[in-house]
C-alpha cells in the first residue's frame, strides 16, 4: 500500500520488540508476513505457558478488584500499570498462535526458516540497576551472592566492582551478560542449524 515489496519484508525489534520477533518466528500465524528477521537484545526464553500467564493475569484483575474483562477495559491505564507485574513476559505458548515456547521451537526446527540477524546492545541492562544507586561494595557482594549462590565467588571475580565506574554497572554488565549476550549466541546456534543467521 505504500509502494513497498511485500515479498521482501523485513520484522526488527529490539528489547522487549526482539522478544516480540522471536514470538513471530515460533509462530504459524506469522505465515508469510515476513521474509527477514532481526532479534536485538531479544530474550526469548522468557514467554509462559498459558496456565502461568491466566493465573497471571487472574491475579492482577483481583488486584485491581475485577471479575470481567469489561471491569479491566473501565480501569485508568495508571492504575493498570500500578497493579501490574512484570513477572510474565512475551505472548502466552502453547496456544494456536504460539504452539511452543520459542526457544523450543527453534530447538526442535518447526519455526520460520528465514534470514535472521541477531545481536545485543552493548551496556543495555546498566539502566535496569539505577534503583540500587547508590551501591555499597559489601551490598553490591552480598546482591550477587544472594541471587547467584553458587557462582559468586567466579562472578565476583569477573564482574569486580573496581572495574567500573559506578558499582551498580558491575551487576548490570553480568545480569545483561547473563540474560543477552550469552542467550544471543546461544540463539544463533539454534536458529543456524535451519536457517542463515548474522
């Protein structure tokens, strides 16, 4: 409609829209939309099952005292997303729409073998940690052990706090290596063994 080729589309997300892409390709309802995929800092291991996504979702309509959808629709967005939990991620699997978890799917093979271009931002998670400002080295310790138990000690010495500039970029640079730089290579491996990857 607005002179493009609709036989070469390419779909991009970055972040929660990487995540988005990686829910198209697992899913068959995605059926010819587009032909290139390109999964920025995509964390596609994140999506729920439908039974954990509906108690999800039953539990933040209690919270905001509804029993309908139409209750739901009547609430002010602020309330909405005062109540809201961001404990489940991404569309539901195990629905028409997305059969299989993402990472299942590409796993297994059933997902669209197209061209994919993958990457991560670099320092992307360093914004997630501003809360804990300011960091204590002690504190900044004991978060890791707490969270990580039994890798800390390892953690703590690749990720010392004395290598950057503020402590709480420490915990992001391995909470973002953790959750994207490694899941990102961990991605192109499955999705190379079906189709082309960058």
């Amino acid at each position: 409609a607005f002179g493009g080729d609709p036989a070469d589309v390419t779909v991009a997300g970055e972040s929660s829209g990487g995540t988005a892409v990686c829910s198209l390709l697992a899913s068959p309802a995605a059926a010819g939309l587009f032909h290139i995929a390109v999964v920025q800092s995509g964390v596609c291991q994140v999506n729920p099952d439908l039974a954990s996504a509906e108690k999800a979702g039953q539990a933040l309509a209690a919270k905001l005292g509804c029993g309908d959808v139409a209750c739901l629709r009547a609430k002010p967005a602020a309330a909405v997303l005062e109540a809201y939990s961001a404990s489940v991620t991404g569309p539901a699997y195990g629905t028409k729409t997305l059969p299989a978890a993402p990472m299942q799917a590409f796993a297994s093979g059933v997902f669209w073998h197209v061209p994919t271009l993958i990457g991560y931002a670099r320092n992307e998670m360093y914004g997630f940690f501003h809360g804990l400002y300011p960091l204590s080295e002690p504190a900044y310790e004991a978060l890791v052990k707490q969270k990580h138990p039994a890798d800390a000690t390892e953690l703590l010495r690749r990720y010392p706090a004395s290598r950057f500039p503020h402590i709480e970029y420490a915990f992001g640079a391995m909470e973002g290596d953790a959750l994207m730089v490694c899941h990102a290579y961990k991605l192109v491996d499955l999705i190379a063994q079906q189709a082309p990857v960058s």
